[in-house]
C-alpha cells in the first residue's frame, strides 16, 4: 500500500505535518526544513506559517531529543516540492 499524508482540519484550513511529506516524497526531514526556512518569506505569503518541536528521534540507549517540524498548507506544500527535482526521485 503506498503511503499517504495526513491531513488535518485546522478550522477553516486543511494542513500537513512536513515529517509526513518527507517521509512520502523521500526528502530527508532535515532537508526539508532547511528549505523551508530558506524560503520563509515565500512560505509566508502562501499562508499561516508554524512550526512545533515534538519526540523525534529515540534513541538506543533512550530518551530522545526534540524535533523541530513545519504544520504546511497545500500551497506551501506544493511550492516546496517545485523547489528541487530531486526531491522524491531517490
């Protein structure tokens, strides 16, 4: 089955984790953020721009650090994936 992103009711707004879209188009998670935060003006003008920082990584010998990640609207989503042609040809 192939994978799927969750999208999520934000009031009036439809958004997605940028975890998620990584994961589906094989962009590393760093990666993506970085290009985000390259493009913030942009990103800032395609809508509310958020982020958040939850469990990421755990690790072996336990606990985990704090993962910074994006809540994206589909116009920032798809202005993201026009960005690098790489990104899910891996």
């Amino acid at each position: 089955m192939k994978e799927l992103i969750h999208i999520f009711n934000q009031g009036t707004d439809f958004i997605v984790d940028s975890r998620d879209v990584a994961k589906v188009f094989k962009i590393q998670p760093q990666s993506l953020r970085e290009s985000i935060e390259e493009h913030e003006p942009q990103m800032k003008r395609l809508g509310h721009f958020q982020f958040e920082t939850g469990n990421g990584i755990i690790r072996k010998q336990g606990g985990g650090r704090q993962e910074k990640f994006y809540w994206l609207n589909f116009d920032q989503t798809i202005f993201l994936l026009t960005l690098n042609e790489d990104f899910g040809s891996n």
